[in-house]
C-alpha cells in the first residue's frame, strides 16, 4: 500500500501544477459552476489521499485551496484519468496474497480483470466511461485548445492500454517485472 | 433567470466547435456503439476444434481398463501384513522378526510413558480437535507443542502440521511461485516431489550431493541474471535439501551448501525428516552435526512420524519466515489441526530426549555398528552414511533386467523375514522423477544390541547364498 500512496502523492502534486497553471489563464464565465456539474468522476477513487501539507498557500485568495482546487476546469478528468492510470494500468499484483501461486504478480489490475478475457462488461464499462468523461470535459471547457490537447492525451493514455491488442504488452520494458 | 443563462451558455458552447472535433466526437461515439455491441472472448481460447476434429478424436480414443493387465504373481497381490505394534520386534506375516523395516529410530513406539500422556489426552479432550488451526481448531497442547519445538531446536517459531507429507508439500508451495527457481537434489523424496510441482517454480535438479552440478546450475542461473537484471531482481532462488536423503541414506554437505548459499543468495530449506532427533549432540539435526550457526538456514522442516514416533510435521525457523506459513501454508490453514493426542505424545516424546541426550550418541553407535556389518556382506553394497540410521543395500552384480532384479530382492527379503529380521525393499512411486535402482532399505534403531546386529549379517549372508547361488 506505501508504494501506492506515494504514487498518489506526486500524482498530486502534477495535479496541483496543472490546475495552479490553468486557472490563471481562463476566465470564468460561468459563476456558479457547483450548481450544474455533478460529481461524475468519483467513481474511480479507491485510496485516500494525502496532502503534503509543507507548502504554504492562499496565493489565489482563498485561505483554503481544498474548498475551491477540485472545481479547476479540467482537473476532474485529470484526477480520475490519472488514478484510474495508476490503479489499472501501472500497479501489477494485488494488495493482498492470491491464491494463483503468483500468476498476476507480473498483470496490471486492468489485465486481471476477468481471467483475460477480453470485452466482458466490466471491460466495457471501464472503456466507455474515459471516452464519455473526455466527451463532457471538452465540452465544458467550450473547446477550448489548451484543455483540448492534455484532455485528449490523458484520455488516449487511459484508453490505448485498455484495447485487446495491448493486453499483456509492455512497451520499452517499463513495468516489465 | 438561472435555467435560461444556462442555455445560452451550452448553445454558445456548442457554436464553438472546431471541425477535428466534431469528426473526433462522432468517431469516438462510434467506437463506444462498436465497442457496447461486441462479443466478449478469451483471448486463450481462439484455437477451437471444428466438429470434424472433435468427431475424430472421439473415434481414435480407446478406454483404458480400471485395472490393468497384472501378472498373478505380482508381489503387491501378496502384501506382507504386520500384525500388533511395530516395535523393536515386528509380527509380519505371522513371523516374529526384528524390525528393522520401519522408521523407529529412538526406539520410541510402544513407550509406556508416551502412551499414557496419549492416553490421559483422550481422557482430557476427546480424540479430534475438529476443525482447522484457523477456526476454533487450536488447542492449548498445539501452542505448547509449538513453543517446545522451538525451545528444542533453538529457533524463533514453530508451526505444527497435522501430517508429515504435507508439511514440506504445503511449505514450498508457500514460498516459491511462478517466475521463481528452486535447486533440488535429484534424489528428494516424492513429498518434496509434490511440494514443487505444487509451487510452479522452475525447478533445476542437480545430482545427488554433486556440489560442482549445483555450482554449474548456479552459475548457468547467474548468467540469465546479468542478461536480465530487472528480471532477476523479482526472481527468488531457493535451494531445497534433505538432512538425511530417504532414497539414498546420505547426509547432504551442509557447510558446502551454506557457502553456496552466501555466494548465490539462495534461500535454503531442509528437509530434516530423518535427520531431526538423530544426528548431533541433542538431536537437533544436521545444523548442530555440522555445528552451523541457525542464522545461515532460512528454514528446517520435519517430519514427526520418524523419530519422534508421533503423527504430523513442523516448520522451524525464525519468525519472519515461518509465521508466513500461518496463512500461506495450505496444508496449515484447510486442514485439520493435529489431534491433541498425537500433540501430547509429540510433547512427551521431546521430555524424554531432553531428559537423556545420550540416546542420540547411542543411536549413532549403532548405526556405526551396522555400517560396518553390512558393508562386509559380500553381496551387497552399502549405500548410506554411516551415521545415518536409514541405509540401503544394493546388490552388487544386479541383473540386466528390472524385473529380476526387484524378484531377487524379493526373495532374499522373504528369506530373512522368516528368519527373524524384517527389511523392506524401496517402495516408489510411478510417478516420481529420477527412480533409481531397487535396494532393500534398513533402518537402525538404538534398541539393537551388538548380537542382534551380527545376527543381521548373518541372515543376509545366507539369504544371498540361498537365493542367489
């Protein structure tokens, strides 16, 4: 589980980067954007996270960036693509002993699912919901170029992974063993 | 007024869509129906046989017979039957022999002492502890069992397995995965057999005690490792002996395999079986025979049902590693936990070793003794240490065929048993690996007096004359 927090640590501190970089360059012309957008992508937090609290801030005028960080344009898809990455796609094993004799030490969570086999509803589901999320975000973002461009490339990166012909290859050894 | 902003600002949203988009969006939609309306597969079961070929094979399959074509003088039609306890003396067939054919290398079966500590158990809690060690199975005489153990052997804990061949089959098993390596001495015995096959480890065979094979094998492994580091990094190299071989009688060179051990980073379990209560200065096995400190074996297992004249098995080593077995060990966690009895005679067994070490120097002699009787006979040749209580006895100008040689056997085995002295030949299995040439086993318990060994050597001699001459 440590190695899985410190992933979720620096994953914060990229998401962190991304939306303090965004938000200054966009103005907001939808005021209260609390009442449309539902908390659609929750659906992929597993772990808890934790907030390195050694930085100081308060640099956008709220005492409290956790009331306001999560509604940054863009940063709902960013979050959940980024841990629905790590959790299916990076980590291999599973957190507690199984019973295979070790079979999935070398399977990320996303080619355990089902034994391999491929297309089951489960698969699916998980496929179509980055696709419909990317969808939604561009959406919102009015298209808007810059929100285009790292919206697209996360969602490529979640969902190539995720295509039969990718089950079970590693590109450039990473994550091989 | 909120409703229609709304409105306005999805409609101006909409406007604003640059074309790559709209082709993106509607490819992408596209997919997501493709992908909704697809049949779902396993990618392993791609190569399906047409009906033609499903016919074929079921025109080409011939039923094999239950039981096979047997000749009627096969001897396991006849099997010898023991009647009474197996003691010092045996009851075979109706005869009265000295038993020197099954394992009771402390002279410990029929022990009054153990019997009765048995005996009050059954009195106390019944006769089985119903249930697994994990689910109200434990009984106080099990933790007892397992702390004396540890005392015993000097070690840092201890679990106890209801059966002798599964402690070591479930143990491996435990450790060793997929994708690790495990060096076995060829000559193991067919539980440790089970234990890796049960732990789809690769598994590399060295020849029996040849150190310069297991070096080779080790630097054959070396090499695949520098040619793949990242892969040698998750691999875990575990090397697996047994104290004292049962198929061969040999004492495996454990200063040698410590020494690999540190060279290769191996990890090492012995199989002490016949070892444990037999050799060193208190019985605790080859470590203290060859005064190697515990720090350098990762794990001793044994067997209960030799020396200490009980049922069950157990694991020692130091915590880290053993207590991984208290959820991992399948032969710990779904089965039955060992009867209280069986725990309390194991207990008793240990006072009475702990009472009088010098049982263990004695045994020794006598297994020297017979060393030296049976290595004269001039028909046999001895395999076996001669500080080891299980020896076996091949014949030195063996038939060409298998057959003739096992009936020969057989017959010299017949031959003594009528005359007193019962001695088996090897039984093993079909399907073990490595089989080796049939011999007839002896084992060597302390209560054999110096005329009764002489009296063995006698009986082989004329059995040979009679049977082969």
């Amino acid at each position: 589980m440590s190695l899985m927090t410190c992933t979720c640590n620096t994953i914060e501190k990229v998401l962190w980067a991304y939306c303090v970089y965004f938000e200054k360059n966009q103005i907001t012309t939808l005021s209260d954007k609390r009442g449309i957008h539902k908390v659609t992508c929750c659906v992929y937090e597993g772990a808890s996270f934790r907030f390195v609290s050694a930085m100081l801030v308060g640099g956008h005028g709220e005492s409290n960036p956790n009331t306001t960080w999560l509604q940054s344009r863009g940063l709902w898809i960013s979050y959940a693509l980024g841990c629905h990455f790590v959790f299916l796609h990076i980590l291999k094993g599973a957190p507690w002993i199984p019973q295979d004799q070790g079979d999935c030490r070398i399977l990320t969570h996303w080619e355990q699912i089902d034994y391999g086999q491929q297309f089951t509803a489960t698969r699916k589901f998980l496929t179509v919901v980055p696709i419909v999320l990317f969808l939604l975000t561009s959406f919102y973002t009015r298209y808007a170029t810059s929100h285009f461009i790292v919206n697209f490339i996360s969602m490529v990166l979640v969902v190539l992974p995720k295509l039969p012909q990718f089950h079970r290859v590693r590109l450039f050894g990473i994550n091989k063993y | 007024m909120a409703t229609q902003w709304i409105f306005f600002e999805i409609f101006e949203a909409l406007n604003e869509v640059p074309f790559y988009h709209v082709l993106l969006e509607v490819g992408l939609l596209l997919w997501i129906l493709w992908l909704i309306f697809h049949k779902s597969y396993n990618p392993k079961e791609l190569e399906q046989l047409t009906e033609k070929e499903k016919e074929q094979l079921i025109d080409d399959w011939t039923p094999e017979p239950l039981v096979g074509n047997v000749p009627q003088n096969h001897p396991y039609l006849k099997p010898p039957t023991v009647s009474g306890k197996a003691g010092k003396y045996i009851n075979v067939d109706g005869h009265h022999c000295l038993n020197m054919a099954t394992h009771n290398y402390l002279g410990f079966v029929g022990n009054k002492d153990i019997e009765e500590s048995a005996i009050k158990t059954i009195q106390k809690y019944g006769v089985g502890s119903c249930g697994p060690r994990g689910f109200y199975g434990t009984v106080d005489v099990h933790l007892d069992l397992e702390d004396r153990l540890t005392e015993f052997m000097k070690m840092e804990e201890a679990v106890v397995y209801s059966y002798g061949f599964s402690t070591i089959a479930s143990a491996i098993p435990a450790y060793a995965k997929r994708g690790d390596v495990i060096f076995v001495d060829e000559n193991v015995n067919f539980a440790i057999q089970k234990g890796l096959d049960a732990s789809r480890s690769r598994i590399r065979f060295f020849k029996h005690n040849d150190m310069v094979d297991l070096e080779r094998l080790l630097i054959e492994q070396a090499e695949l490792d520098k040619k793949n580091p990242k892969k040698a990094q998750v691999t875990r190299r575990f090397l697996i002996v047994e104290g004292i071989y049962m198929n061969s009688g040999d004492i495996c060179p454990l200063p040698e395999l410590v020494e690999l051990r540190k060279k290769y980073k191996l990890r090492i379990f012995i199989d002490e079986s016949i070892s444990f209560a037999t050799l060193g200065d208190h019985g605790r096995g080859v470590t203290e025979y060859y005064n190697i400190p515990k720090e350098e074996v990762d794990m001793i297992t044994s067997s209960m049902e030799w020396s200490l004249a009980t049922i069950g098995g157990f694991c020692v080593g130091s915590s880290f590693v053993v207590e991984h077995q208290r959820l991992s060990g399948l032969g710990y966690c779904f089965s039955a936990s060992l009867p209280p009895l069986l725990a309390t005679a194991a207990i008793t067994s240990l006072n009475i070793m702990e009472r009088d070490p010098s049982m263990f120097k004695k045994l020794q002699t006598r297994c020297q003794l017979v060393h030296k009787a049976l290595s004269a006979l001039s028909s046999f040749s001895l395999q076996g240490d001669p500080d080891s209580p299980v020896k076996h006895l091949y014949l030195r100008d063996p038939p060409n065929c298998r057959e003739t040689e096992r009936n020969l056997l057989s017959k010299i085995v017949d031959f003594c048993i009528e005359h007193g002295v019962a001695v088996v030949i090897a039984a093993y299995l079909q399907m073990e690996r490595f089989v080796s040439r049939d011999s007839i086993r002896v084992t060597v318990n302390n209560t054999l007096t110096d005329d009764e060994i002489s009296n063995v050597a006698l009986v082989f001699e004329k059995a040979c004359s009679e049977v082969l001459h």
